[in-house]
C-alpha cells in the first residue's frame, strides 16, 4: 500500500534536480511542435548557436493555419502571412533534423490528435506543446502541459523544464452516465461546477466508475479541456485500455520492450492510500447533455437550462460578466436553450475530432437532413489517418447527405485562424472548447457541445436535445 | 532578458473578469514569426471598432473609446489592474509579448491563469497576485479623476502608491532572481548539462522505451 498520487509518481520520475529555492529542473521526454508558437523559439536557438538537445524527442506538424479546403491545400496557402508560418516550420524542421508531417502528408493533423495517434505519446512520459490543449495527452497517464514559447526554446536546448510542483485535485466522477451523455457533457458539467479559475494550481486527476467506462477517445476529450477549468494539467490512470490502445502504433515501442513498457504503465495509478489537496465528487447520471451560453465555458448549462438573470447575481463583478455575456451573446435572461437558433455548426479540433466522435455525429446525422437555416454545417476530421478510416466507414458520405461539408483535417474554426470561421453575430454549435468573444471570428458567437448534440442543432437549426430526436 | 528595474508607473484599471488571450492578442497576429510589434494590436477588439489585421497601420483606426487603454490618462500606463483569473486559454506568449511592447511591467489582479503567469516572467513581467479585497479598493482609486500612480519595488516587494498606502507582496524566490538579474533561463539550465546527461542515462536503463526512435 502505497501513499503516492499518479502525478507524485509522474513529477518524481521526471525530476533531474531540485534548487535550493524548492525549485526542479523537468525532464521533458516528448514535444510536439506546431506552426504558430514554434517560429520564435528556432529563431532563438539560430540566434544562441545552439542545436536541440534530443531531436528525436520532438514532432511537428502544421495545424493551426491550414486550409481545411482541398482545392487551397492543393493550390498553396492563399493567406501570405500564414504560407510564410507554415513554411517556416518545414525550413526549421529541416534544419534542425526534427521529424515532420507536412500538409500533404496522411499523418499530418491536429498535434493532440496526431501525438496519441502516432504512439508518440507515451503513457508514464512528460509531454510538453506550445499549446495549451496539450493537457489531452493526460488520457494516458502522462504528465503533459501547455507551454509558451520561451519554453519551447527551453525544451528544445536543455530537454528540460524550470518548474514547481503543482498542488492535487481528484475528480471522481462516480456511476453511470445516462444513454446519450457523452466525455464532452462530463467535462463541460466539471467546468461549471469548478469554474474556470476552479483547477488553477492543480494538477487535477479524473477518476470514478464512470471516468473509467470511458473510451480512450472519450478519456482524450476529459482531459483535453481540463486547461478550461484552468488546471495545469490532467490525468487519467492507466488501464489494460490505454495499454491496447498503445499497441502497434508507429512510435511505441514493440515486441519485448512493448512487455517490458507495459509492466511499468500498469503501476501508473494512484495509490489506495494516496492523499490529494482537494476531492471532488460527482454524480454521473446527474449530468445531462450540455450547451455553453456565454463566453466563458464555464458558462455552461444543461440542455433543459434557461439562459441565467445578472439580476439574481449577488456578486457584482460575475453579475457584470453575465450582463456582458448576455449581450456579446445577443441572448436575453431566462430564454431556454432550447429555443436559441443557429447560423453555423462546426465538429472538429483537438477535442472532438478522433473516429469516435465522427461515429457518433454520423449515427445522429444519419438519414437526417442539415435545417434550412444553417449556413454552414463543417465537419473537420482530426487528422489524414481519422479521415481516411471515416471514408473507409462510409461516414464522408453520410455526412455529404445530410448536406454537411467534409474537410481536410486541421484545427479549423475551433480558432480561425485559417478561412473558417463565423461573421459577426453568427451563431455556432461548435464541438471545440473555447466560447470566448471573437474566438471563432470577430463578434461570432460560439456554443460548445458534444459531436451528437451539434448534428442535433443541424437538423434542427436550434438547440435540442439528441435524445428526444 | 533586460533586467527589472523598480520603477514608477500609471495604473490602467481594466475592469472584467477572465481576460483571455485571444482578447488580449486576437488569433490573427499570431500568424507573425516575429516576436516584437505587437503592442500595436494589444487587446485588439476591445480597443478598435474595426478589424484589425497583420501590419496594419493603426494610427488612423477607429478607436473605441470606452476601452481604458484609449482614455488619454492611461495611455502611457505601466501597470495593468485586473480582475480574476487574468490571462486564461490559449498558451500563447504573444500575449505577454503585447503586453511588454505596449509598455506593461506589472500586472496585478486577484488570480491568474498558470501558463500566462509563467509566461510573463519570461518576457520582464511582473504578474503579482493581491487579495480581492486590496484590488477592490486599487480599482476604486484607479477609476478616480487622477490617475493612481504606484512605485514598484522588487528587491523590497513593495507598493508603494501615491496617497503614501504601502501594500507587500509575494514573489517566488527563483522568479524573482531570475527578473532582477534578467537571466537567461536556458543559458542557466545548460550548466546543468551534466546533470540533464546522468538522469538521461539512468533513464535509458530504467525506461528504454521512452528514447526508442522509428
């Protein structure tokens, strides 16, 4: 019986050296590297004369820019400024000796798809992006976090990061989630009750009989917005499904040292006896599928929800953010979510975009027609190997029926920085992670979902709930 | 780094909770490989009525002047008075790049969001966290008719405002060095190279799958 946490155990491993300010230097055992926070970091390695310490612990791949239309794939980047970033990751990759998936490779796709996909990401390693939804990798029982660019550069030259531990928060979501309740509507239903400051100086694990039930797929998504609830990271223990899931992929190890990995994976839990700083438990079948109303995530309601009052707010500076909310959202205090139209939706990005979730959106999409009021309904698969096994399964097509568009993989209109995105004042059921003003085009107005709940409101044009269809 | 020098600065209240960093540096121009010139477009859609993009020259656009940063008082301000959770979402340092270039040394708010915190102190930024209470009362006299002026002491980690109220504040030790000193973190780390190559070579014995390459 022992007494440590799976984050001791992680942070324990990983230390190479502690200063005499309680300081610890990290080793950092895998970086995914990606187009918008890489450029700064090569040019300051140019600048020292310095070399990466361990090139072979770094993949790259370009994302964030890219057009998820075939024919401007095919064509070149029409955006100069972004067809100069994506560019200028292929020359450092070049010149560095970093491996990379360019846009016209299968491989290529959202780095947090692509990392587990790949085997790249290894459960019990430190996993590090200049990206804050790198927090995803914590599905396997690995320490991983989003990071600037600085630190990037850090981690390109040294392998290692200058940090402290962080405190311990346990989630456990405890039974069984109702049928049509998804890992989207768990995590959403945490960052309502935690609050999006909730996890901050937290390394938060997620556990519970209902936590464990979840897919690996689904176990991704959890922790994937666990940085929404403001956490430095998420965890999940291992279990025989993270280890089958690690099997025969291109980047895990194989045969005898994939036995010998296996061994140690399986101790990577939390001990019986393990105390953390905070517990917190919640009812699964207590949570319903959610909808975001607002501009935070936190902002979040159950399906059967009323858009909330700043009146009833006793505290003045949530009252003013509701009040905002409210008008950046063009929503009036009470209206049902049900009765909120919409103008776009979009599944895909780092958190919703694996088969599992296209699976799901097509069993709902399925001999169901997109309402006439949406002007754009996208689906963007995660990466070139997810679209292919979905066209292998006939997804695409059923998808292309319904009147949804199908896309080359990328992050798309979770962020906008590429060609999709809302006009001001459009409103969007997005299977992405952030609602902020402007996040998904300036004056757009963003509703987070899971995949089954956003082809519900294609079908409808308004929110629903998936299970009444 | 350039080392943080104490100094004497303007406060600008910017009065909402869960500033993001795409408020704070709209995704946009994010597509620089650049790391300077973002002050510019510091809080870009709060602080303009039309859209801005890349390169844009901003001296002829529509401001909207409701926004703090656009109130003459403020416009030279060094130290940003915030609300809760400052700073959360996206992992991107552009967003203490813009603060830094707009001319920010000092943020203070109730709470920040951890990757923005570590990320200012990267960039010369001095995030400090105060309890709600003392924001409460900085922001009732930073919103008065003169502006609240506070000289920041590192060494010391002292306020000190300009009705005399003196307000201490925490630092960690290591943070703090490495601001004062303006260190560069990686030339530091590199002298730990022997150290960094002995736990490598532990580890290869110990978890020989984790440097295993394709």
């Amino acid at each position: 019986m022992g007494t440590k946490t799976l984050y001791d155990k992680l942070w324990n491993t990983h230390v190479v050296r502690v200063d005499d300010t309680g300081t610890a230097l990290l080793y950092i055992d895998r970086q995914l590297v990606h187009e918008v926070t890489s450029p700064q970091a090569f040019e300051g390695l140019r600048l020292a004369g310095r070399q990466p310490w361990r090139t072979s612990a770094n993949l790259a791949v370009p994302d964030h820019n890219v057009p998820t239309a075939s024919a401007e794939r095919a064509a070149g980047i029409t955006d100069p400024v972004a067809r100069i970033q994506v560019a200028a990751l292929g020359t450092n990759c070049a010149s560095f000796g970093i491996t990379e998936f360019a846009m016209g490779d299968p491989r290529q796709g959202i780095v947090h798809v692509i990392g587990p996909e790949q085997g790249f990401t290894l459960p019990g390693s430190t996993i590090v992006c200049g990206d804050s939804h790198t927090s995803t990798h914590g599905a396997f029982g690995a320490l991983a976090f989003g990071i600037g660019t600085s630190e990037v550069e850090h981690v390109l030259a040294t392998q290692c990061l200058i940090q402290r531990p962080s405190k311990t928060m346990l989630i456990s979501v405890d039974g069984e989630l109702g049928a049509g309740v998804t890992a989207k509507d768990i995590v959403l239903a945490i960052i309502g009750a935690i609050g999006t400051a909730g996890g901050t100086g937290y390394v938060i694990e997620f556990g519970g009989e209902a936590i464990r039930a979840l897919s690996i797929e689904g176990r991704m998504t959890v922790c994937n917005m666990t940085i929404e609830a403001g956490a430095r990271a998420g965890l999940i223990a291992v279990d025989e499904k993270t280890i089958e899931y690690m099997r025969g992929r291109p980047y895990a190890p194989s045969g005898e040292l994939f036995e010998q990995a296996a061994a140690y994976w399986r101790t990577l839990v939390s001990d019986d006896d393990a105390t953390f700083d905070r517990v917190l438990h919640l009812d699964a079948a207590s949570i319903q599928p959610q909808v975001t109303w607002g501009t935070s995530p936190e902002m979040v309601l159950p399906i059967d929800g009323q858009v909330p009052d700043p009146a009833a707010e006793s505290d003045p500076v949530k009252a003013d953010s509701i009040r905002r909310a409210l008008a950046y959202m063009g929503l009036t205090a009470g209206q049902p979510i049900t009765e909120i139209a919409v103008d776009k939706v979009f599944i895909g990005s780092c958190t919703n975009s694996r088969i599992e979730d296209l699976r799901a959106a097509a069993a709902v999409a399925n001999g169901r027609k997109v309402s006439k009021n949406i002007k754009l309904a996208l689906v963007v698969p995660g990466s070139g190997l997810v679209k292919e096994q979905a066209e292998a399964e006939g997804l695409d097509r059923i998808f292309t029926a319904a009147g949804f568009e199908w896309r080359e993989p990328g992050c798309s209109m979770c962020l906008a920085m590429n060609a999709d995105r809302l006009e001001a004042g459009e409103r969007c059921a997005s299977t992405s992670n952030r609602n902020f003003e402007g996040r998904q085009g300036q004056g757009g107005r963003t509703h987070l979902v899971s995949p089954a709940m956003a082809v519900a409101a294609a079908v409808t044009g308004h929110f629903v709930d998936v299970r009444t269809l | 780094m350039q080392p943080f020098q104490n100094f004497t600065g303007v406060v600008a209240p910017l009065d909402r909770a869960n500033v993001d960093t795409d408020a704070i540096i709209p995704k946009q121009f994010l597509k620089s490989i650049k790391r300077s010139g973002f002050g510019p477009y510091l809080f870009d859609e709060l602080r303009y009525l039309d859209h801005g993009e890349p390169d844009m020259d901003c001296s002829n656009r529509p401001l909207n002047s409701n926004f703090v940063l656009n109130d003459s008082r403020f416009s030279s301000a060094q130290i940003l008075l915030a609300r809760e959770n400052f700073g959360c979402g996206s992992s991107r340092e552009h967003a203490p790049w813009a603060l830094a270039d707009f001319g920010f040394r000092v943020i203070l708010a109730p709470s920040f969001a951890d990757i923005f915190f570590n990320n200012c102190f990267k960039n010369g930024i001095l995030p400090i966290q105060l309890k709600s209470d003392l924001i409460n009362a900085l922001f009732e006299k930073a919103s008065g008719a003169t502006p609240l002026q506070i000289a920041v002491d590192l060494p010391a980690q002292l306020l000190t405002l300009n009705d005399g109220e003196t307000i201490p504040f925490t630092v960690d030790a290591g943070n703090k060095q490495r601001l004062i000193e303006g260190l560069d973190d990686i030339g530091l780390t590199l002298q730990q190279a022997d150290a960094i190559r002995e736990y490598e070579a532990r580890r290869r014995i110990e978890a020989p799958w984790v440097f295993y390459t394709v």
